[in-house]
C-alpha cells in the first residue's frame, strides 16, 4: 500500500485556513516545537488527527477513505438502507397529511 498523504493534507489545510504553526500548538494545547515536529513527520497518530480534525472543522478521515479503493464496511450499507426507509415512511406520512389537509380545506370552502 503506497502512503497516504496525510502530512500534505494537513498542511494544506492550515495554509486554507491561514493557522499558525502557534495558533495550532495554543489549539491542541502542546508545544509549538511539538507541533513544529508533527507537522515534518511523515505519520500522524488516529487520536491526534482527530483532534485536528476538530479543531480545523475538517473530517481529514473522509478525505483519506476517499482515498483507499476499498468498499464501504457492511454497517454503513445498512444504516443507509435504514435511513432511506424512515424517509421513504416519513415521505408516505407527509403525503397523506396534505391529503387531508386538503380535504379539509375542500370540506371548509364548500360548506360556507
């Protein structure tokens, strides 16, 4: 597997964002000579890319799965099936609301 490039994903971000190497290690609450290293390490820990991840307001995971030619796992194929069902439901619910509320309305009007 070739290496993900998550040190320039990161980089590029704080550049967007226009973060300081300061105001990153003032957000993370670590030093800035900590900081300085993370950002030429080649590897990034899970926890510390959540963290950047929260503090930049950027999901860094979802680029990286974007990534990865793998196929989703089976739980987020069914939690999707799942939601689509409760909104198919919710979609009949609303349907059938604006069928009365119409009828309603019907039964108003013809009967002043």
């Amino acid at each position: 597997m070739e290496t993900l490039p998550v040190l320039q994903m990161v980089r590029r971000e704080l550049q967007r964002q226009k973060i300081s190497v300061a105001e990153l290690s003032r957000g993370l609450k670590i030093n800035t000579s900590s900081v300085s290293g993370m950002l030429k390490s080649p590897t990034f820990q899970v926890q510390r890319l959540a963290e950047l991840s929260e503090l930049l307001n950027y999901n860094f995971f979802r680029e990286l799965a974007a990534k990865l030619p793998y196929t989703d796992p089976v739980y987020a194929r069914e939690s999707k099936q799942s939601e689509v069902e409760e909104l198919q439901n919710r979609v009949k619910e609303l349907e059938m609301e604006v069928g009365i509320l119409r009828q309603t309305l019907k039964d108003l009007v013809s009967n002043r």
